[in-house]
C-alpha cells in the first residue's frame, strides 16, 4: 500500500487541474463568442471554475512511465465538494479508495485489507492542489500561462491547448496541458508532467454539478477486520 499511496499526489494533482481548468459546465446563458487570447481563455477558464460548489464524474485515468515504458490504466468515479472535499474511488484494474475531509486523508486498499490515515497536509508533498480545491481559481498565481500553438491545434477553431509551468519548483509537477473547449470553456483532456517525464492523463465524463452533496461521503470508517496505518508526521 505504501508505494501506491506516495502516488496521490500526482493522481490527485492531476485531477485537481482538469476541475481547475473549466470542467465545470457550460457558460451562463447567452455566453460571449468564443476567445481566442490566451489571457481571455484563461479568464473565462477562472470564471467558470469559481462558479462549481461540487461535481460528480467518472474518471479515466492513463499513467506512463518513460523510464519503464510502462502505461496503466485505472477508471472509477470522483466526487469533490468544496472547500477541501474529495473522494475518488477506483473501480478498475483494481478497487482503491482516497478520501479526504479537507482535514484528515484516508487511502483504503481493500485487496491489502490497510488503510493510511494522515492529515491531508501531511499527504501532499504540495499544497497547490489543496489550494485550488478549496476553491482559489487563479491559474496565473501558481503558473506561467502559455497556448500551444501549431498545426494540429489551429486545424480545431474550438479547441485552445493552454500550457501551464509551475511559477516556483512544485513536487511532482513540472507541465500541465489543458484541452479547453472554447465553445464551453470545459477541459477535455489534461496532461501532467513530473519532473522525470512521467504522464498522468485524466478525462473525465457523465459530469454533474452542483447537486448539493452530502458530507458523509467525504468520511470514512475502516471496516472491521482492517489495519489501521498512521505515519509519522513530517
């Protein structure tokens, strides 16, 4: 379990930037044309971001690893309520579940009968993507904001790639891509880099927002029978 767990960060990361980056449903009625400026997109991006109270989605994620050539795949749902609220339950190649509070991080393997118990503070070699689940949208406080710009991006009018570096040194974040539909202002794809080269992609689908969910599904109690782990404090 201890390996997988060290992995959140950059899962959790991941998944953070495709909320923070506009998975957050359409534009208010009668929305303005599309933008096409790096800085407008980023804006709008920002402003549909701090609409979203919570949401629930189906997740897919892909991991590759460079040195290995290895890629995994893993799907499920997220959930995420704010401030600080997240539960993401893996379904497939294998159950997992990470659930945090916005106070205390449980991290439940059911093959492995364990689950870690940390202060969500603890967990996180960074608290940037803590930052944003608490509900602080701005892109251009923690990155330097960039659009790709070649061939393939200009063939797609509705479709503006962002790329955004960390504006100081960030544990296990080195690049972010963000797929923005121009038309929504929606994230369809994000693409973290660490700084090994590594990806973590995240889509996410069957997207629902701001249903007014419960507090109870951001606890969790260790079924009977499950070791309880407790690591020591930085």
């Amino acid at each position: 379990m201890g390996r997988r767990s060290h992995g959140i960060h950059r899962q959790t990361a991941a998944v953070v930037w495709v909320l923070v980056g506009g998975l957050l449903g359409p534009p208010p009625a009668g929305g303005a044309p599309a933008a096409t400026d790096v800085d407008e997109v980023v804006e709008r991006v920002q402003a549909a971001c701090s609409r979203v109270q919570d949401l629930t989605a189906r997740f897919h994620q892909t991991v590759t690893s460079r040195a290995a050539g290895v890629v995994q795949e893993a799907s499920g749902v997220f959930l995420m309520k704010r401030p600080g609220k997240m539960r993401w339950e893996y379904q497939k190649p294998q159950a997992r579940l990470f659930v945090t509070d916005g106070k205390t991080l449980w991290a439940f393997s059911p093959a492995d009968k364990q689950v870690v118990v940390q202060d969500v503070g603890e967990a996180f070699a960074s608290r940037m993507p803590l930052t944003f689940l608490a509900g602080d949208c701005q892109l251009r406080r923690e990155f330097t904001v960039t659009a790709v710009d070649h061939a393939g991006t200009r063939a797609s009018p509705t479709t503006r790639i962002l790329d955004l570096k960390p504006a100081r040194d960030t544990v296990g974040i080195a690049r972010l891509l963000l797929e923005v539909n121009v038309q929504t202002y929606t994230v369809e794809r994000t693409t973290l880099f660490d700084a090994a080269g590594n990806t973590t992609v995240i889509a996410l689908s069957n997207l629902k927002l701001n249903t007014g969910l419960s507090d109870h599904q951001f606890q969790f109690t260790p079924p009977a029978g499950v070791t309880v782990v407790t690591p020591p404090k930085r």
